[in-house]
C-alpha cells in the first residue's frame, strides 16, 4: 500500500503556502530521495506524510495501489499515535534532548513496546529489547559511544544515534505484521563524514530491499544516483517538478531549473552517470 500525498497544500502563515498542490506516493520497498533548493518545503513534505502536520488542502493516506486487488484508502491523519508509531518512523535531521541521556538510552527510545527508564536505571524491556539496542548502535558503529551522553556526541554522531533509534522502532514492530511500514527521514546523513555517509545510506537501502518504503531529503546527488529508486523534485515555491525513477529523473536539465545553476554530468568507466557536478561560474542570471 503506497504512503501517498494526494494534491496537498500546507502553510505555517495564512496567504504563504509551503506545499502547493503536491501529489507524490512512496512506494513500499523503494527508497526514495527528496531533493531541492533550501526553504523549498521538502521538511514540511516529510512531516506532512509522517501525519505531523495535517495539510490545509489535500489529504495524506495510505491506499491499494495498481494490483493490490483493492481500492481502499486510509488516512494517516486518522491514526492514533501508537498506530503511527508501528507503521511511520519519522527521524529528524536534529534531535533535540532536554536531559543528560546516554546514547544508549536515547536509542531504545525507539522501543515502542518499552522505553529506556530514567537516566541510570538501565533499558527497561526484555533482554531482546537490549539485544536490538546493542545491534543497532553496532550497526551504526556507535557501541564505543553507548555511554557517552548525547549531547556530547558530534553533529555525525548524533544523526547516527537517531538512525539507530529508528532501527530499534523497525524492530519493534515485529515480524508478520503485514501492516504497510515507512520510514520518513530528514537529511539523515547531512552532518556525517564520508563513510558513515555511505554506510547510512547503505542501511537504509537494506531496509527497503525488506520491503519498507523510505524516504529521504538528501542534497548530495552521487548519493541519490548511487542508492535511491525513485526521486522528487520539490522546486523553491513548493510544487513539483518531477517525479519518477531517480536515474531518469535527474538530469542537467532539470537540476538547472531547479537550483538555478549548470550543471556536468559526471560518468564512470562504465559510461553511468556516477555524479552532477555543478559550474562554479555557470550561475543563472539573477541568482
């Protein structure tokens, strides 16, 4: 069942929409990469879909896709917390904490079924709930880190500890569950280094190939390119202006009109298109 966005407008001031007239759906078992210029509504997107923020026009759902056998529609705005929270994990690009957790203990937050006990009580939960905890920090190389307070962590390191609370949420739901499951992440890997870049993004891919839609903003394209399906192209004044398998939907041409600079197609030996490089002197008039 496709998480979809069907003709959704959305804006924080009356008059000022972010979103216009956005119709995307995010297949389960792809991963799907939201790019765009910055302010151009790609967050708000991402929260609309989690059922964070209900749209001003439009409607958010899940719903039978073509040979599903069925036609039916669910809202995500309809769900409870808890039922969200088994089907959508939404992992922010900044994680904010009010208290002196550990890492440890901010990833089992994503225990569904159990959360972590005040700071020095340990991880409540079955020791099946500790052991997705351990995995998903090793996952994440973060089990030398387990310890440290969150807060101390760096910038990378914090987007990773919060990827590994969405993992442990994944495991949470439990196998069998034939429930339609997404994970919806904002720049998930936007402070991190290459590798943990690359190794994130690796993870993420794993995830769909169990048939968990995801998506993503990213805003590196040899990223994109290397590991996501489908892309959309969200523009600055909030619609879209494509979307559609990631490799045929990226081109110069569109990336030009849509950050308003030129760009080279970069290929690798094979002769695929391994990256978009923009031209330092190729800006648009007026940009």
């Amino acid at each position: 069942m496709p998480l979809s966005c069907s003709n959704c407008t959305f804006a924080y001031t009356p008059g000022q929409p972010v979103i216009r007239g956005v119709s995307v759906s995010l297949a389960a078992g792809r991963l799907t990469a939201i790019i765009g210029p910055n302010a151009g509504g790609k967050t708000t997107l991402l929260r609309l879909l989690a059922g964070l923020r209900r749209p001003d026009d439009g409607r958010v759902h899940f719903s039978g896709g073509a040979g599903t056998g069925t036609s039916s529609e669910e809202a995500v705005g309809d769900l409870s917390d808890a039922q969200r929270a088994r089907r959508i994990v939404f992992v922010p690009q900044h994680s904010d904490v009010a208290f002196a957790f550990s890492t440890r203990e901010i990833v089992a937050l994503g225990n569904v079924r159990g959360h972590a006990q005040p700071r020095g009580q340990g991880v409540r939960g079955t020791g099946e709930s500790a052991s997705s905890v351990d995995r998903a920090l090793a996952e994440l190389d973060l089990s030398d880190r387990a310890d440290t307070p969150f807060v101390n962590l760096s910038a990378g390191q914090q987007q990773r500890a919060t990827l590994a609370r969405a993992l442990v949420q994944i495991e949470a739901w439990n196998a069998g569950n034939n429930e339609p499951r997404y994970l919806l992440a904002d720049e998930p890997v936007s402070a991190m280094d290459p590798r943990h870049a690359v190794r994130s993004l690796a993870l993420l891919r794993a995830l769909a190939t169990r048939g968990i839609g995801v998506a993503c903003v990213l805003h590196d394209l040899a990223l994109v390119l290397r590991f996501c399906d489908d892309a959309v192209l969200l523009q600055h004044d909030g619609t879209v202006l494509a979307t559609g398998p990631a490799r045929e939907t990226l081109t110069p041409d569109r990336l030009s009109a849509l950050y308003g600079i030129e760009f080279e197609t970069l290929r690798d030996h094979h002769g695929d298109v391994a990256a978009f490089i923009p031209h330092a002197a190729g800006l648009m008039p007026g940009s």
